[in-house]
C-alpha cells in the first residue's frame, strides 16, 4: 500500500495535478473576501450602475463567507472530476495498470492509493485556501472565529471527498477518459436532482455546506450531523463499489 501511495503521490507531483489544485484553491481563497467586498464597487463602476449599488446592502462578513463556500465548491467539483476521471481508466486504457498488478499489489491498494493521493492533494489545496481567506477576510471585514472556520473546511473536505469518489468509481467502471467523465457528470446530476427534494438535500451536501457556513459565523444551531453521516457514507460506498468492480475486471 505504502509503495503504491508513493508511486501515486510522485504522479500527483509529475502530472502537476498538485501545482493546479494548490493555484487554484489558493486564487479563491484570496479572491472571495476581496469579491465580497469590493463588488459593489465594481457595480458603480457600471452605466447605471449607481442605483442598483444604492438598493445593495454594504458588504458583512457573512457575504465573504458566502463567496469562499460558492468558489470553492464550484472549482473544487470541477478540480474532482478533471483529477480523478482517468485515475484508473488511462491506467487500463494504457496496459500499466495490468504491469502494476503483475507485483504483488492488490487491487484494493490500487484503488486506495489513488484515493488517498487524490485526498492529499485536495487536503493541501484547502488548507492553502483556508489561510488565505481567513487572512484577507480578517483585513477586510473582521475576525472569524476560529474553529467554526477550521470546522468549514473540514466539511469542505467532506464535499470535495463525495465527487471525487463518484469520479474514481466511474474512472473504474471505464476504459476511457471520456467515457469516465461522462459518467462522473451523470452521477453528479443524479445526486443534484436528489437534492432538488428539500428533505434530501438536508441530508447531503447542501446541509453539509448551510453547516458549514454557520459554524464559519460563529453559530453552533442546526448541526447537520445527518447530512455528514449520509456524506461520509456515500464516500465509503462509491470506494467499495470501486474496490468491488475493479477486483473483477478483466485488465
């Protein structure tokens, strides 16, 4: 196992899939304050802009919250998707998943190992995220607490960790890239019109991510320790089924 993370981690750093994840996550950490802050500035700056700004609420804390959570679950399901999509169907597409599996390696490392790499680097991103946002929203508005932010990134990780082990299932039940991010696409329209339901979507990522915009703002109501169970088992389930399908393929 440990061989096999190592192997995946060196790709990580080779393919720069690390490098892009890092720049990205870190551009949106900066940026979110500064958006939150100075859009209304920027909506001045428009024709006719000077009456809508007038009707616009002044920007507070909650808004640079609200921006952080917007831009990192946008990008970061993209960034899931895009890493994750020929973690193992380019593998099999290209025979050195077949040569890898010839050592003594299981197939179940096979597939941790690229989860765990894939986690690392999402882990790194975020923490990169993290410091610059609480930084430029500490400049720019006020002080967050700091374990309510801790906590939000956490469950960030939580929601970046669905996606990206939808997307290494359907890596795994495919022998292309293309056909993988099909399929990964339609796995996250399958979960987003389950969300459509009010009563689903509190136990899924949207009751994750209303969590953890409130204990970002200091609130400890409505913990949605439900939606982090469904959450974490959807994570468990998309890896076993994984596991499952790849240990009786054909390579």
């Amino acid at each position: 196992m440990m061989t096999a993370l190592t192997k995946e981690w060196l790709e990580q750093r080779r393919t720069h899939r690390l490098l892009i994840v890092c720049l990205i996550f870190l551009l949106f950490g900066l940026m979110s304050p500064l958006l939150a802050k100075f859009t209304p500035e920027l909506i001045k700056m428009v024709p006719g802009g000077e009456q809508i700004s007038q009707i616009i609420p002044p920007p507070t804390v909650a808004d640079a919250v609200a921006q952080y959570l917007k831009n990192l679950t946008q990008f970061g399901l993209v960034l899931a998707v895009l890493m994750g999509m020929g973690m193992v169907s380019q593998e099999k597409d290209k025979g050195t998943a077949a040569m890898v599996l010839a050592k003594p390696l299981s197939r179940t490392a096979f597939i941790l190992a690229k989860a765990a790499a894939m986690g690392v680097s999402f882990l790194i991103g975020t923490a990169l995220a993290a410091g610059a946002g609480y930084y430029y929203t500490l400049l720019l508005f006020e002080a967050l607490p700091v374990g309510g932010w801790l906590a939000l990134n956490g469950l960030l990780l939580v929601y970046f960790g669905v996606y990206a082990a939808l997307t290494l299932l359907a890596s795994t039940l495919n022998r292309s890239m293309l056909a993988s991010g099909v399929t990964a696409v339609g796995f996250i329209i399958l979960l987003a019109l389950i969300e459509i339901v009010p009563a689903a979507s509190k136990l899924l990522t949207g009751g994750l991510l209303g969590w953890a915009g409130r204990l970002a703002l200091g609130s400890t109501m409505e913990p949605a320790w439900g939606a982090l169970g469904v959450c974490l088992g959807l994570i468990a389930a998309a890896l076993t089924a994984a596991v499952m399908v790849f240990q009786r393929q054909e390579i």
